[in-house]
C-alpha cells in the first residue's frame, strides 16, 4: 500500500482550496511547508447556488513542470479533427480537452504549439456561440504575448472564466459543465498517462486527490442533463468512481492557526491516502478509455 500525507494549506478568505501533498512509504506523518494559494491551482464552480470544488484544468500542468519533465506534445489531443465534432454535447467537452492543452503548452512557452490550439479553441468557441470570450481582442493579446508563459495562461484562464460567466447568464449551464468536465478529465490523462510511463509518488498523490473533484463532477452532469446527453459520460464516470472508492482517506485533524498581518489562515490538518498500484493502473485505464470516447470524431 502507499501512503502520503497532505501539505498544510494557506488560504485567503475568498480563495478556493488546493491540496498538494507529500508522500513517504513510512507510516509517520510528516509536517511540511506551508504552500499560499493561488487562483490557477483550483476554483468554486458555482451553480444555482451550489458551489462545486472542482481543480483548475491546468493544476495538474504546474504539478507536471515543477517535477521538471519535459514538455510531451504526445500528450495534447488531436487538433487536426476539431471540424468533425458536430453536436454541441461533443464541443464543450473537446473545448474543456483542448482548453487544458493549451494550458499546458503555454506554461511551457511552447509558442507555435499554443498558437495553433488557440485557433481550434476558436473554432470550437465560434460553434458554440463563444465569440465574445475568444474575441479578436482577445487573441491579438494572446497573440502579442506568446512567449510569455505566464500572461498567456492569465489570458486563457480569463478568457474560459469570460465563457463560463457568459454561459450561465445565458441560462447554458449545461454546456459550461462539459466544458469543465473535458478540462478535468485532459488533466487526469495527463497524470494516468505519465504516471503509467514512470511513476511518481507526487502525481499518484494528486490523482488520489481527485476522488473528491469526481464525486463533484458526477453530480454536476446529472443535474444538467434534461436532454440525456450525459447519460453515457456519466455511466463511465460513475463506473470510474468505484475504482476512486478502494482509496482510503484518512482525515486528521489539527486546529488551523492564522496569520493577522497576511490575513490567512493556515490548516494544519491532513489527509493519509492509501492505495496501490493495481488502483492506479484500473482507473489510468478507465481514464484513458473515457477521453478516448469524447475526442473520437
């Protein structure tokens, strides 16, 4: 079994939460530092009133580059076939796919890569009438900006947040959950998948953290799904959690201090997770098979 113990949080009053961790084969906890939020590692998703805690699509990006691996365009979804996706069910996931490649792309000042995912999420954006998010504006900056790893995904990630708002003022909540959806689930391909080729107990951590993200995105689809577009992605997703159920976590709590000058609190809790690697390999399986089922044209 592998057990790792979750890094204490800071956090300001109106950020979400992020759980990065720390993971050792012993069974003794072990303190660490302190980690400060920050807007691009998770978000609130709010609708109708109901916050879901669901981890910024390019959370799993930054996890990626500070381990210091190498930029894999191996990982990214075909772009080339973004016209064969018709229906709007298929727009918004692929949309949420390619928006977390892009993500990734940028944070590694890969310019010519993320230039060309930015025209096929604009193909995508136009179809789903999103043309005032990815606005011509919009692109020239992303445009003048190439290069600059961290103005391009502050650019993208307003651009999405400019989506999502447009969408839910619209009353298309529905399309803003795939979106969501197709973003969580390209992360989750990308930490199966490197995981798979060498494992590394930080990013087998940050899957075991998902559990939570999939429980919340499971009901997100079931609620916005009047046209039983979701009927088959949630079977999948559902059948994805039982695999998510053999992880055993563990909360330990401590009482959180704060901080009057920074105005943060720190949680000094924790979480012990538990699973192996035959848990690993089933769900990087049912992950793959899942994404594999939305980006087919």
């Amino acid at each position: 079994m592998k057990k790792a113990i979750l890094k204490p949080l800071v956090f300001f009053a109106a950020g979400a939460f992020l759980f990065n961790s720390c993971g050792e084969e012993a069974k003794t906890e072990k303190k660490v530092e302190e980690e400060t939020f920050d807007e691009r590692n998770s978000f609130r998703a709010v609708f109708d009133d109901q916050i879901f805690s669901i981890p910024s699509p390019i959370q799993t990006g930054y996890l990626i580059k500070k381990l210091n691996l190498k930029f894999d365009e191996s990982l990214l979804s075909d772009r080339t076939v973004v016209s064969n996706y018709a229906s709007e069910h298929k727009q918004a996931l692929n949309l949420g796919i390619y928006g977390t490649d892009l993500g990734y792309a940028s944070m590694y000042g890969q310019k010519n890569v993320s230039l060309n995912y930015l025209k096929t999420i604009e193909t995508l954006s136009n179809e789903l009438g999103l043309d005032a998010a990815f606005s011509a504006k919009f692109i020239a900056d992303f445009e003048n900006n190439s290069g600059d790893e961290d103005k391009m995904v502050k650019l993208m990630s307003q651009a999405f947040k400019n989506a999502d708002n447009f969408l839910k003022n619209a009353n298309r909540k529905a399309v803003s959950a795939k979106i969501l959806t197709g973003g969580w689930i390209e992360s989750m391909y990308y930490a199966t998948t490197l995981n798979s080729r060498a494992e590394s107990e930080d990013i087998e951590q940050r899957i075991a953290q998902q559990k939570q993200s999939l429980e919340s995105i499971i009901e997100l689809l079931g609620q916005y799904n009047d046209d039983n577009t979701n009927d088959e992605l949630l079977a999948q997703l559902k059948d994805l959690k039982t695999s998510f159920d053999k992880i055993v976590l563990d909360y330990v709590y401590e009482a959180p201090s704060t901080d009057a000058e920074s105005k943060t609190m720190k949680l000094n809790h924790t979480y012990n997770i538990e699973f192996d690697d035959a848990t690993a390999k089933e769900i990087a399986e049912k992950i793959a098979t899942i994404r594999n089922g939305i980006i087919k044209a």
